[in-house]
C-alpha cells in the first residue's frame, strides 16, 4: 500500500499499479451508483467471466431493472472474446 505494485499478465506484460489506486479502489462501491445511474438511462452491464483484475464483485445488491450480461473472457476481452464482446455491444445499440 505505500509502493507501485506490479502484476504480472497472462499475455506476459506487466501492469504497475500505484498505492493511490488501490487506496481508491477499497473506497469504491460502484453497485450504488449503478442503481442510480439507471434512473437516468437504460443501463447494460457487461461482465467479464474470467477477469483477472476485477475478479467477481457481487451483483446482487444491483437493481433488477439494470440488465446484467455475462461473457467469456478476462478484464481485456482478448482475442476471440472482443469479437463476442463488439457484437454483444452492437446488439444492445
């Protein structure tokens, strides 16, 4: 929490990280926001099954109005994953 954390990537690369984001982060409930930003617009979440960085917040607390939509793949939607990705987006628009 007081350096730069590196993590280290399936691809090989390696992601640095400063504390302030981690700090940041711990703070950060983004479910709350979400339930009020529907209000305002529709609102589709993807989510990313295997995403290394985010991992696998709870959705529960979410409100049921907010369409929840589960892909294959990691935080970057590598590879085949960001072909599903853009045409799952391109059927939502």
């Amino acid at each position: 929490m007081k350096g730069v954390s590196k993590l280290g990537r399936q691809d090989g690369t390696i992601t640095t990280v400063p504390s302030s984001y981690w700090k940041e982060r711990g703070k950060a409930d983004p479910i709350p926001l979400y339930n009020e930003f529907y209000k305002k617009t529709d609102l589709v979440i993807i989510k990313a099954i295997q995403d290394d960085i985010l991992g696998d917040p709870s959705m529960e607390k979410l409100s049921g109005d907010i369409k929840v939509t589960y892909l294959d793949g990691g935080h970057n939607f590598d590879g085949e994953n960001r072909k599903k990705l853009i045409e799952t987006v391109r059927g939502f628009l």
